[in-house]
C-alpha cells in the first residue's frame, strides 16, 4: 500500500433516505433535510457532530441551505461534483479527502430532488427552451438542431452500435431490467416496487428511442439520499457497523470533450467510456480486482449502461456483456448480484445517491435484496464524459 494511500482510513458510518415518489409536495430543501438528518442519526450523531457538507453541482439545495436548515454550528468544509449523475462517488472521493487531510471530522454527502414534479433531467432541450443552442464547449450545436435533444437518445445510439459489433440483443437488456425489477419488488420503499415485470412486458414497452424500451429508461423521482463519512477510527465509537471505504477513484477517457453526453457520439471510439479507465485506477486504490467483488450497485440511467459498466469493470470480456447478463449472473444468487434495490430503473433515480446506500445496507446485512456473506460492493456513478466508482467493504 502506498504511503499515502486512503485504503480502509474512511467509512460510511450512517445513511438516511425519503420517500421515493412521483410527487412529493415538498421542497428539495425538506427532502434533503430529512434524508440527512435519518443518516445524522443513523450514525449515532447530533447535527452539532457535522463540519462538512458535499453537494452535487446539480443541486437546488446548497451547502449553506442544508448547514441552516440541520442547525450545524461549524461548517468547515464544503464541495460540490458532477456533472450530475458522475457526481456520486466523486462526493465520496472529496469526503475521504477532507477528513484525511484534517479539514473535516464528519462529512455528510447528500442529493434532494423534485425530478418527476418538478426540473425533469431527462426530459431534453426542444424548440421551445428559451436560450443560445452551442456554445462554451457544450457542442450542442452539432445535436440539438438534428434532433439530438436528450440523454436517453445518445444512448440509444449507443445501444445500437453495441448490438452491430456484437451482436447483443434487446432481450439481453430486457433481462437486466427485469432482475433489477425483481430487487425492487423486495423493497417496500422502491417506486415501482409494486409491479411486476416479466420480460413480456419489457419487449411490449413502447419503443422509445430505438432499440430503448420504456423499461430501457430510468424512474424519474422525487427524493433525497444522504450518507455520513468519518474516519474509520471514529466509526468504532458509531452505532451502526461501518463501511470501510476501501477505495475511490475519478476519471475521464483520453482527450476527453466537454458537454454532457452527446460528444461521445464524436470520439475516434464512441464506446470507449471513462469507467475502464476508473476500474484500473480503482483496483489498484483498494487492492482488490473484479473476482473480490460480491456485489455490485451499477449506476442504471439505462439498462445499456449496466452492460458496458459489466464489461468495463472486468466481469466479462467486451462484446460479452449481454451474454453475462441473460446468464443470470446478475441476479440475486448469481455471480455478480446487481443493482439489490431496484437502482434506477426501478427503485428511484436520485442520480445515483441510492446506489450508495444500497451499496452500505449490503455491507451491513440488512438489504431488502441481501446477499449472504457479502463483505464487498463497487458501487459506480454516471457516464460518458468523465465517472467515479468505489469499493465499499466490511471490517
């Protein structure tokens, strides 16, 4: 291990989340005030124990709205990451940072959003947005004006390119949405945990953008997700058992674009995604390699981003992602559970927050969707552009 390496020092010592919905009636500030203050709780803490806060850049709610609304007396350190759904782990990462340099003794890391009621993230720009088309590195301009106005269109794009090199089928991505259906059905708290899926009803979905299906697509939620990160030192003297943060990693692909999505479309290899890149890093940081993993918490705006992510972070060769998935090997009692929750397609999409504490629960013991004797998790945040991941393991 290296002399400065973060392995093991930090652990998520408490998580709290809402009500997943459609329509919550409240603000994002009520929502993320809650969520915190179960995880606060959670943790065996009072509000006064906090001295840090991260947000994710696209947050309503501030560092400074949530540090008011909790009552924190000292707030001495404060971050936001993103863009949005890559933002997650990064949190992580800049949580870790603060406590071992001494910045912050307890960190809490937190995503509120009204993303059904309200701002909807997944709806896209059209004619009727008011604004410039382009512009400041976005490349927009090359998408938008031919009807480019959404993430889920890129990877759409993106899903066929998958099928015409190898050959994967919508069924294959029927089955990942069906297993993490399966997860959700176990989870009272989940959004759609009420309805079934079988993969009948997958290929019956309307085509949204082809070859997406309805059930291709993430929720779209009202909600909040917090964590609290302390050093592993602390957490023995916390009521809940810890999870050890046995790495975190960032990164991007080379000569990597601005914008959001869409300019993976214009790489010398569209299918080349930054989380190869963060697999490496992140092994490495926590030393450990994809046969150590037991668990696994896929961010899913998608059901297409769970296949790469498969393929990426190295439990199946590439163009082998599909295949792995309608193997069962992603589901509960599989090799690789997958996504125990619900994850975004069916559990609620808090751009990615959730993951994170599903990803704690499993290492706990106490999922709704657990995995017997699982002492590790990877737990990965959004891509194309840039992404972060993280390893989260028991004592």
């Amino acid at each position: 291990m290296k002399e400065l390496s973060h392995r093991d020092r930090c652990a998520v010592v408490g998580i709290g989340n809402t009500e997943f919905s459609t329509n919550s009636g409240r603000s994002v500030l009520s929502l993320a005030t809650e969520a915190s203050t179960k995880a606060i709780a959670d943790a065996g803490l009072e509000p006064k124990d906090i001295d840090g806060i991260i947000r994710c850049d696209f947050d309503a709610v501030t560092q400074s709205d949530l540090a008011n609304s909790l009552g924190l007396p000292d707030l001495r350190y404060w971050s936001a990451h993103g863009p949005g759904g890559s933002a997650p782990c990064s949190m992580m990462a800049s949580a870790v940072g603060a406590v071992l340099s001494g910045q912050a003794n307890n960190v809490l890391v937190f995503r509120s959003m009204n993303g059904r009621s309200g701002f909807r993230l997944g709806k896209g720009r059209n004619q009727n947005d008011v604004g410039p088309i382009g512009g400041n590195g976005s490349y927009e301009e090359f998408f938008v004006p031919y009807g480019s106005v959404s993430p889920g269109q890129v990877w759409a794009m993106l899903a066929q390119r998958h099928m015409h090199e190898y050959g994967t089928t919508s069924e294959q991505l029927g089955r990942i949405a069906t297993t993490v259906r399966e997860a959700a059905n176990a989870n009272p708290n989940a959004q759609l945990g009420h309805k079934t899926l079988t993969l009948e009803d997958y290929l019956d979905g309307p085509m949204i953008s082809s070859p997406l299906r309805l059930y291709d697509y993430c929720l779209e939620t009202d909600g909040a997700c917090a964590v609290v990160v302390s050093s592993t030192e602390r957490a023995k003297d916390m009521a809940k058992k810890p999870a050890l943060i046995a790495g975190v990693a960032m990164g991007s692909v080379p000569g990597v674009q601005g914008g959001m999505a869409a300019p993976t479309m214009i790489r010398p290899d569209p299918m080349l995604f930054p989380s190869t890149t963060v697999a490496s890093t992140l092994y490495e940081r926590a030393g450990m390699g994809p046969s150590d993993i037991d668990v696994a918490q896929f961010y899913d705006c998608f059901t297409i981003t769970v296949l790469v992510q498969l393929e990426d972070y190295g439990f199946c060769g590439v163009g082998e992602g599909g295949p792995f998935a309608e193997s069962g090997a992603i589901a509960k009692g599989g090799s690789l559970p997958v996504n125990t929750a619900g994850g975004n397609l069916s559990e609620g999409y808090i751009h990615g927050m959730s993951h994170i504490v599903e990803g704690v629960r499993q290492i706990r013991g106490d999922s709704t969707s657990q995995v017997p004797g699982a002492e590790t998790c990877l737990v990965t945040s959004g891509l194309p552009i840039i992404t972060s991941a993280m390893i989260l393991r028991s004592e």
